[in-house]
C-alpha cells in the first residue's frame, strides 16, 4: 500500500477575465451573474463527461476590482532572486479601475479512488479551459485578457486558519 492511498485529490482549474482600464461604461452585476452562472452550470457539465472520477465540485466566482495587484515573478538561480519584467502591465494604461471576472472550479476525487495518468490530468484541463475561454467570448465580452490556472492538488494537509482581527475605527459597522 502507498503512502499516498487514500489522500484527497483536487482537480482546480481557474480563470480571470480581465476588462482594460479604458473600458469605462458600467457592468451590471446581474450580466456578471448570469455570465458566471452559464459557465458554472457549463463546466459542471463538462466535468460529469470530461472526468468522471469527480465526487465533488466547489465553484467560486466573484467580481474583482483589484486595486493593487503585487504578484510578482523572480527567476532563483545561484542563490539570487532576479526580478522578471511584467509584460502585462504595458496593455493596462489609462484612466480607470482594473476589473476581473474570476471563476474557479474544484473537482474532489474520492479518497481511495485509481490512480490518475498526468496525460488524463492534462487532456481534462484543456478540454475545460477551451470550452470555457470560447463561451466568454460571447457572455462576457468586455473582457481583453485571460488568465487560466490550471492545478492538480493532493491534499495532504490543508491549513487555511481564519482569524478575526481586533474591531477599530475602519472595520467596524455604525
């Protein structure tokens, strides 16, 4: 018996699609939920055909206006960390707030379930991220940008904590 048999497994796939600054008209949130909501019930379907090891599915969407956005690359190599120059940010000048249309997808694979062949792994998440970057060309067309993130987990351990912070001036209600 591996020391791995029986450890949870997770198919997560996720995608942002990423409205340029310039776009200035408003967004209705109902056109945002109903984009969301024909992805979601789409890839939910995708998933009983496309892989079927599936036992459960966790799906999150959200509306994202991020107001800084840190996330930065460096290439470690002979123990120093060098800065890799974000392209991206060249196409997102002008006026404006950044918006994001962020949906992910979470597809448990029972624990004692058959081991899973990286090409399998593979061909569901293609097939996935293609169906759904061609369905939001159609419901969510201010988008200029995709981002697809495309991961396979083995829950070993999983250690999210939440932790309430002390109440002040700015985080409290009244």
């Amino acid at each position: 018996m591996s020391e791995t048999e029986g450890t949870p497994r997770a198919l997560r796939i996720g995608f942002e699609f990423h409205v340029p600054r310039a776009v200035r008209r408003n967004i209705h949130g109902a056109r945002v939920d109903r984009a969301l909501d024909t992805i979601t019930e789409r890839v939910l379907g995708l998933a009983a055909e496309d892989f079927p090891a599936a036992g459960k599915a966790f799906v999150r969407g959200e509306w994202v206006y991020p107001w800084t956005d840190r996330r930065q690359e460096y290439l470690l190599a002979d123990g120093k960390a060098e800065l890799v120059p974000d392209e991206d940010t060249v196409d997102e000048v002008g006026p404006g707030t950044p918006k994001a249309m962020r949906i992910s997808f979470e597809f448990e694979v029972p624990t004692g379930f058959r081991s899973i062949r990286a090409t399998e792994f593979n061909r569901v998440l293609d097939a996935i991220a293609e169906r759904v970057l061609g369905l939001v060309e159609g419901l969510f067309p201010w988008a200029s940008k995709a981002v697809v993130r495309k991961e396979w987990l083995y829950n070993w351990t999983d250690g999210r904590y939440e932790r309430p912070l002390a109440p002040n001036e700015f985080n409290t209600p009244g």
